[in-house]
C-alpha cells in the first residue's frame, strides 16, 4: 500500500497486523479519488474505521486541510500514528482510539463539521446508512459534502436517504464503493451511475 497522488506522492503505509483490518486496495483507493476528486481545494476529512488511515492519508496529500482518523483497534491505532508521520501529515491530523459512535458523539460536542467522509465499517457490520444519518442529525456535514462508503459488492445501501443521495456506485471485485452527496441541490436532478469491472 502506498500514498497514490499528492504531495505524499509513494509513500508506503503500513498493514495492520492480523486479519482482522481489511485496507482499501490501491486499485480501489485509485477508483476512489478519480470519482471524488483528484484533488481537493481545503475541507476537513474524517475517516471512520480508518484501519490503516490510507483513505485520509490520501485526502489530505490531494489537498484537504485535516483529517480525523477514528478506529477502534489499537493496533490499528498505533499503525495510523506512523503512517501519518511517514506521510509527513501529523501537523494536520488527529488519531483517536475509540467506536464510531461514541467519536460522532464527542466530535459533535466540539463542533466538528465536514466535506469529506470515509465509511470503511466491517463487512458484518451494515451502519453506514445509520452513521450519516447520525451526522445529519448532529450537524456534522458541510453542505455539499462527499461520502464514501465502502460495502460488499452484493448488498446496497439506500440510494437516497434524509439529505443524501447516492451519486455513483461501482464494484471491483468483492467490494463496492458507494458515492453519496449531502444536500447537493445544485446536482439533485443529477442521475446515479453503477460501473461495474
């Protein structure tokens, strides 16, 4: 695994040890940003169940201003930290050891907003929807704001749910990747698109 573009440009990441984190491909990683991107003028980026970190590693080496990175593994934990530094991003990251919810909650009490979200939840686990709605209700988005879920390529998420809208949806292999927009009003006539490789 490695950094794909940016300023952090082929930095390798580290795995987590074990089986238990499953990292985003480079190839889906790649996928991921040609459809969200490529890069980002500013905005702050939050990656829940962040394993590795690399989806908000590579969104703050395309421009975005910070990242939160949140897992709930403390292997995982300690892997982000030094990836982060080998990306040369510390200086514009927070890494936190704790569940998806509780951290929605305590980054909502601090008034966290965001323009970018990154759901990589475990397979077994069918929360995303769940999450963003969490995030609506406390206020946490930006008002055009990206989020990127990654599911199995067999099971699909709403596609328009409270104030999101799925936008694109492709599969590569086992995983699907789902693009949803927050309010987009400016792209609400827009269609959803599904690839397939």
């Amino acid at each position: 695994m490695r950094v794909i573009a940016g300023a952090a440009k082929g930095t390798p990441l580290r795995a987590v040890p074990g089986l238990d984190t499953r990292p985003t491909s480079d190839r889906v990683k790649e996928a991921i940003f040609s459809m969200i991107g490529p890069y980002f003028d500013g905005g702050h980026a939050l990656d829940l169940f962040a394993g590795t970190g690399g989806l908000g590693i590579e969104a703050l080496s395309r421009g975005a201003e910070r990242a939160v990175f949140i897992d709930a593994d403390r292997r995982a934990v300690a892997v982000i930290r030094r990836n982060v530094e080998a990306a040369r991003v510390a200086d514009r990251s927070e890494v936190h050891c704790n569940t998806a919810e509780r951290a929605l909650r305590i980054l909502a009490k601090r008034g966290a907003v965001f323009r970018y979200v990154f759901l990589d939840p475990p397979y077994r686990m069918k929360i995303a929807d769940c999450l963003m709605a969490e995030m609506e209700e406390r206020g946490m988005l930006e008002n055009g704001a990206v989020i990127v879920v990654e599911h199995e390529a067999d099971f699909r998420y709403p596609e328009t749910f409270g104030g999101f809208r799925r936008r694109r949806m492709a599969t590569y292999g086992g995983t699907a990747v789902s693009i949803y927009h927050y309010h987009d009003a400016a792209d609400a006539a827009g269609e959803d698109i599904d690839e397939g490789t």
